[in-house]
C-alpha cells in the first residue's frame, strides 16, 4: 500500500459523511473511531462485498443507524481502488 490507508479511508468517508455530521459542520475528526475500525480490518478482507458489509456494522453499531448498502458497496469499492 503506497498511501496511508487511514488518510484514504479517511478522505473517502468524510466525502460520503454518512451521518451528515460534517454538513452540519461537527469536528474534522467526528468519523475517527470508524475510520481506525476500517483501516484496522482492510488488510483482513478478501473482497469489496465483504469490506462494504464491514462498513455497514461499523457504522450501523456506532450510529445505530441502519446504511444504505449500495453506498457502502460505492464506498468500500472507492476505498479498495485507493489503497
């Protein structure tokens, strides 16, 4: 991996802003701890399903918010293309 996967995961998420925390101009960091869980599974994953049903949990378990999978499908496909 060339680039830092936490400054890509991190770039790719805070472009999507699931929550639309950032809209709402919350901290830089507000998708931090998601971001770290990402990054910390990529080397794990074998394919973009399996890394956009990852993000699905992250985010469902921290937002308690259910995603939409076909953005997580479009953000676990930017993320791999990245790294």
């Amino acid at each position: 991996m060339a680039k830092k996967p936490f400054k890509i995961v991190k770039k790719i998420v805070d472009e999507w802003d699931p929550m639309k925390l950032l809209a709402m101009e919350c901290p830089n960091d507000e998708y931090h701890p998601e971001i770290e869980k990402i990054t910390a599974i990529l080397p794990e994953v074998k394919n973009v399903e399996e890394l956009a049903d990852k993000i699905n949990q992250i985010f469902t378990f921290a937002f308690d918010e259910k995603m939409i999978h076909e953005e997580c499908m479009k953000v676990a496909e930017r993320i791999l293309k990245s790294l």
